[in-house]
C-alpha cells in the first residue's frame, strides 16, 4: 500500500459564500471561478484567543470569542473536476468569510 500525502495551501483569502435555506454553504466564490459543494460540510466553533489580539468590542456587541468554521468539500461549478477541500472561517464581529485553507484530495 502506498501512502499519500496531500498538499495544503494556508490563504486566509476573503471568499465569496452561498448558503441553502438552512443554513450550509452550496458554493464559494474563490478567484473568480465558482466552487460546487459536493459532500456534506463539517460545521463547528472555536474560541478565539482574544488575549492574544486584544480585540476590543462595544459594549453588548454579543458573542467575540466563537469563531465559526465550514469543511467542505467543493469542485468546479458542476464538472467533474476533482475534489478539493476548503476550510472557511468567519471571525468574531465579522460578516466576512475567509478562505482559511486548500487541500487537494
């Protein structure tokens, strides 16, 4: 058996993201081409480490720490191109999606 290595980019590039009705991502926008979720997206939170940027915040603002992050898998609009893995993130207080980094499968 031979063992792979798959190669990931690190970006933190702002990506464009479409949303069904439920709330998951159907596609990203990413360097001008348009990316086809194709498998279910992973969906969790993480706490931002806000001693370490010294964000401040105003007052009532809500939620500062959780950082929300999509896994998904995407190809190119509706080919059968292959497979590639795009993990986004949203900081706190932001309404901007940033395209954390690329894994090729």
């Amino acid at each position: 058996m031979t063992a792979t290595v798959s190669e990931t980019t690190t970006l933190n590039a702002p990506v464009d993201v479409r949303f069904t009705p439920a709330g998951t991502p159907l596609a990203v926008r990413y360097d001008g081409r348009v990316w086809a979720v194709a498998a279910d997206p992973v969906h969790w939170f993480a706490r931002d480490s806000w001693w370490d940027t010294r964000r401040t915040a105003p007052v009532g603002a809500g939620n500062v720490v959780d950082v929300e992050h999509w896994r998904v898998q995407v190809r190119l609009g509706s080919s059968a191109s292959a497979l590639r893995t795009f993990e986004l993130r949203r900081d706190p207080l932001s309404k901007q999606w940033l395209l954390q980094s690329i894994t090729d499968n």
